[in-house]
C-alpha cells in the first residue's frame, strides 16, 4: 500500500495483456504505471490506424527490457523505454522488439510550440499566434532552460556513470532560479550544495576527479540547443517551462503531471514518426 491505494504487483503487471488480447491488434508496454493515460494518448496520436483499448505499463525499464527478451518473436508485442542517458553511457541494448524513445523520455517531446500555445489559449482563446509571440519569445524560453539544466543534468549523468548512489536534485524553479538579472542564474544555495555533494562522491572514486573538469567532459553534449533538448531530462524541462509560463500569468497554475497531461492531448504525432516507421517496419 502507497498513500492509501493498493499497489500493482509486477506479476500481475505482467499478465494483465491476457485480459484485452481480444481487443488489441497490437499491445504496447512502457515503463511508468503512474502515467498510462498519458501515453495511451500519445501512441493512439502516433498509431490512429491500430486497434487497441489498453497500453501496458510494466513499472521501470528493466522489467519492459526483460519482458522484450522473453517474447522477441511476437511481432504483436512492442516494448518501448525512454533513452535516457543510455546512449551517452553505451548501455542501449540491441532487441528486436525493443525500441527506444530519440530522446530522454517522451515528456522531452512535448516541448512544442504549438502544443504550449495550445495551452496558453485555454486561459485566453481570444488570443492569436501573434499575440502570444508578443507576450514571450519561446526560443529565448528554450534557451534558458539549456543554460540553467545543463550543469544539473550533467550531474546525473555522472550519478549514472560513475554509480555514485546520490539521488537526482528536486527543482524548485522559483526557489532555485534568479530571473530578475539579464541572464537567470541559480538562487539560493541548494543547487550549489548539490554540486558539492557531488563532487564529495567523485573524490571518492578518484580524489584528482574534480566537478568542474567532470562537467567538461561532457559540454559538447549540450553544445547546440537542439542536443540539451534531447538529454535534460523532459520533466525538468516541463518544470521549468511551467513556472516561467505561470510567472507570466499565461497559463492557470497546475501541478508537473496535470500539465505534461494536457500537453499530451496536444502532442505532435510527427514527433514521433520515426517510432511509428520502426515499428510498423517490425511488425510486417
């Protein structure tokens, strides 16, 4: 029991597919059981042809990994994992009826312009594009958010690289950012005593190991805006976008999973047209 509610076991994760063979030409199985709706919305955006009436999350990638193992050869079972740092660290796995998301998690691709003004309309439907780009430049919000997630991001990748056992830092935009000088900058001393705990935990692997150096090694990483979209994590970055559109007063204040919930609703399918080639591809 988690809050009061009974929790999922993973084996009856595992065999609750028997109960809608019937109404699935395809099963779809994913990582997180706390969002189900939400990427049902989006595979039903990406796949309108195939019949199904239920999407199977599988709680965590390694269950959806080993699940994919044991049943390769059904071309009507599709196992889909977030990238997250796999591909910088060299642990994505080559299985057949396995696929990858191009970047860290599905929140990452949700940060669309037109998905976000979508949701600036519905505190305002008078309002048009033009209205909205003289309200807030959407390229300069994306860019703020590779400036200030790009050191914490590559924090966690060293988490993950190097085993450090440290938990990933929680955000708190408006505790954690100054957005009041020409350029935001960090606020407070949480992020700062974040980075030393990390860097205490790199000593401890190598004492010549320093933060500072660590980070370097991965700038080319985050080089170009399009690549830190593709590795900030998507829910970091839906946070941030989130508080700033909230301290604009264009969007009606909501938690992290209400938001990304209505930004899947508007969600591009042509994001993801390279999942539905490989797996339209694969089930032939």
């Amino acid at each position: 029991m988690t809050d009061g509610f009974p929790e999922l076991t993973d084996s009856f994760l595992a065999g609750q597919d028997i109960l809608y063979s019937q109404f699935n030409d395809v099963e779809f199985y994913v990582e997180d059981t706390r969002q189900e709706h939400f990427y049902f919305n989006i595979l039903k955006k990406i796949f309108p042809d195939l019949q199904f009436e239920k999407i199977f999350p599988l709680n965590g990638k390694k269950n959806v990994k080993d699940a994919a193992k044991l049943t390769v050869g059904s071309k009507k079972k599709i196992y889909i994992v977030d990238l997250d740092f796999d591909s910088i660290l060299g642990l994505k796995e080559n299985v057949a009826n396995l696929f990858y998301l191009e970047k860290y998690s599905v929140e990452n691709h949700l940060v669309s312009k037109k998905a976000i003004f979508e949701l600036i309309r519905e505190k305002n439907t008078k309002l048009k594009q033009h209205d909205i780009e003289a309200l807030f430049n959407f390229q300069d919000l994306l860019y703020e958010c590779k400036q200030l997630l790009s050191e914490l991001t590559s924090c966690f990748i060293l988490i993950q690289k190097y085993s450090l056992g440290e938990k990933y830092f929680g955000l708190n935009p408006a505790r954690d950012f100054d957005f009041t000088t020409a350029k935001p900058k960090y606020k407070n001393n949480f992020i700062k005593q974040f980075f030393d705990s990390i860097e205490a935990a790199l000593k401890t692997i190598n004492k010549k190991f320093t933060l500072k150096g660590q980070i370097k090694s991965l700038k080319t990483n985050f080089k170009l805006l399009a690549d830190a979209l593709v590795i900030i994590p998507g829910k970091y970055l839906l946070n941030l976008i989130k508080s700033r559109l909230e301290n604009f007063s264009l969007i009606w204040q909501v938690d992290l999973e209400s938001f990304a919930y209505k930004l899947s609703k508007e969600a591009d399918p042509r994001e993801f047209e390279y999942l539905k080639v490989r797996v339209v591809n694969f089930m032939k």
